[in-house]
C-alpha cells in the first residue's frame, strides 16, 4: 500500500506528483510491485511524476524516512499499513491499500522438477510434515511473519499477481 508523512498534504494517490517518494527496493512485491501497479492504475508513474523516487531499503526504514521528513510517502508492506501509533498519536496516513499479496510460496522450475522429483517431493513433504508440529510452526512464524505452514498452493491463490503483472508490463516495469 501506499503511506505519507502524517503532516503532508497527500490524501490520494493523485497528490503523489511533485513528492518525493520511497520504496522497499525493485524485488518487493510488498513495498514495491504491488503499490507500483496501484499507482499506475491511477495514472501516476513515480519515476515520471514524482520530484524524487529513491529506494529505502527495508519497511521500517521507509517509516524512519517518513518520520526524519527526508520523503513524503511511501510503498509499504501491509504490517505498515496498520495504524502506527506513539502515545495514541497517529505517525502516518494511510493513503491506499492493494489487494491481497499472495503468502510466499515454495517453487521450483519444471526442469529442475522434472530432472530431481525425488528432491522435490522430499522438501515438500518436509514442509508439510513440520506444520504438523508446534516446534515446526513455531519456525514458519518467526520467518514468515505469521504464517504457521505451508499448504498445497493452486493457480487461483495468485490470481491476483495476474492485473499487477498485466499493468507492470504495460508500463514497462516487466518484460
């Protein structure tokens, strides 16, 4: 989604023009890909319509940098996307929200499955084998931010990358 200084004048999308704005880096779906395409959807490209848009880094650094004044909004993952609050004082506005993200996913290629499947089919039986136990969900917590372990993925869990493939590549962010 999509976060600005708490005393700037951004309340929509549009009003990111002439601002100077902060994302996770170029691998994120999170902090970058997903509010990307949410802004590009609104006719905003921050590459051409914004004074400056620069990486941060990581989540929390984007929240550091818009609380220091260095930039006045950001693409964030949903865990900044909750209210964040010093003393019941709001620290920034949340300005828009993206569909879902897909949880992350366990893949490998088709070559790679069809060359090892004995490898394959021993990762995924270990990943399901460790839910089945709290020691083993307590780890995909404590890595995943929340998730307590994996389950068979289908195509419609990741429906959602499909528009904001579609509007990255229109834009030319993705070959």
């Amino acid at each position: 989604g999509l976060i600005a200084a708490r005393d700037t004048a951004i309340r929509r999308i549009e009003d990111l023009r002439g601002k100077r704005v902060t994302y996770v880096d170029r691998t994120s779906a999170s902090g970058f890909l997903f509010p990307l395409a949410l802004a590009l959807d609104h006719g905003i490209d921050p590459h051409r319509d914004c004074l400056l848009f620069e990486p941060s880094g990581n989540h929390a650094d984007i929240l550091y940098n818009l609380l220091q004044g260095r930039f006045d909004a950001g693409l964030v993952g949903d865990w900044l996307l909750r209210e964040q609050a010093v003393g019941g004082e709001k620290l920034v506005r949340v300005i828009a929200r993206t569909d879902s993200i897909p949880t992350p996913l366990f893949a490998v290629t088709r070559q790679f499955a069809g060359r090892e499947p004995a490898a394959v089919n021993a990762i995924r039986a270990a990943l399901f084998e460790m839910r089945e136990t709290a020691a083993g969900r307590e780890v995909f917590k404590q890595i995943s931010g929340g998730s307590d372990g994996f389950v068979p993925a289908v195509d419609t869990d990741y429906a959602g990358v499909v528009p904001v493939r579609n509007t990255l590549r229109r834009h030319g962010y993705l070959e």
